[in-house]
C-alpha cells in the first residue's frame, strides 16, 4: 500500500473580501484569495519579496466566520490541495489549482464590537473547525 499525503497550512493575508454562493443543494461554498509572502536576499545583498496568491475554497461556514473574512486581515488556512477543471465562455478547457481549506483562523483585526477577532471568547468552536460536526457523544458507536 502506498502512502500519499496531501496537506497544506498557509498564513497570509485576504486580497478582497469573501464571497459566499450556494450550490443546487443549498451547500454554502466560500471563495476568497490569499496572499503569502517569501522574502529571501538576492546578489546585492537587497531583500526580494516573491508573493503568490492562493485560491481558497471553504464549505458551509459559520455566520461568524464569513464575516471575519474580510480584505487585508491576517488568516491561518490549513487543508488540502485539489485541481478542477471547467471549460470557459469561449468553450476552452481550464484548470484551477486551489486550496480546500479544512480550518481557518483568524489571526488579528476586530470584529464590530472591538473585541479581537482569534481571541478564544470572541470565536465560537464551531467556526474554527470547517468540518466540525454536531454529534453528541450518545450518538458515537463506541
């Protein structure tokens, strides 16, 4: 058997705000971009900034979370890599690399009352864990 492992944790910061759409299923899927930096010194001995963008895609976030996504703030993402492919408005086939985020963070700003958003009081658990499930513990088989 063969191993495999497919894992990604990225800390960056949002290019725009979130957007939320709803699949045929009523199925919440968010998009949003992430921005990270590599910093590195080149032949004169000058600081060279390289940023990559990432798309990112997270299924059936809280109220809490999608508002926190907002442009310019600071997010821990940690998921998986997936690669899809679509054909576009002039019937070319395109492929999209993008980041199927499994738990986000976030790591600064405030939120409307000014309490700071990634505080543990201010975050409810289940918004921090994308696959968070609502099983009590008389529903596990064990």
């Amino acid at each position: 058997m063969a191993f495999s492992l497919n894992r990604i944790t990225l800390i960056g910061n949002l290019g725009k705000d979130s957007e939320t759409r709803f699949t045929t299923n009523n199925n919440a899927v968010t998009s949003f971009t992430l921005a990270t930096t590599y910093s590195y010194k080149g032949k004169e001995g000058n600081w060279i900034n390289e940023t990559t963008w990432h798309n990112v895609i997270a299924w059936s976030l809280s109220d809490y979370m999608r508002e926190a996504l907002k442009k310019g703030k600071k997010f821990y993402v940690e998921g998986r890599l997936s690669k899809r492919e679509y054909t576009d408005k002039e019937g070319i086939k395109r492929y999209m690399t993008e980041v199927v985020a499994e738990r986000l963070f976030p790591l600064e700003g405030r939120d409307q009352e000014g309490q700071s958003f990634g505080s543990p009081e201010s975050a409810p658990e289940s918004s921090l864990d994308v696959n968070n499930s609502s099983t009590e513990d008389d529903d596990l088989p064990f």
